[in-house]
C-alpha cells in the first residue's frame, strides 16, 4: 500500500469514528489529538442532562 493510500484508509477510519461518536451523544465534545501530522487519540467528553 503506499503512503497516499495509507493516509487516506486512516482518515476513513477516523471520519467513521468521529460519526459513530456523534451518533451515539446528545450533549459533550469530541477531540481530536494529532502528533506528526496522524490522529492518534479521539476523546469524547459527554454531558447527561438531569432535568
């Protein structure tokens, strides 16, 4: 595989993460941790509201 090929598996990987997280929260935030130039930590931080 080359390395066009390779980022862009890895950025459909994420995009399809960043979506399944998003589908799967009300309220909160998603980040995204990136080191040299790849994404390398999703961190999702949701709120639950008490009404």
């Amino acid at each position: 595989m080359t390395r066009e090929k390779g980022q862009q598996a890895q950025f459909e990987a994420v995009a399809e993460k960043i979506q399944s997280m998003l589908e799967s929260m009300n309220y909160g935030s998603i980040t995204i941790v990136v080191q040299d130039g790849k994404v390398i930590q999703l961190e999702k931080n949701e709120k639950v509201r008490i009404k």
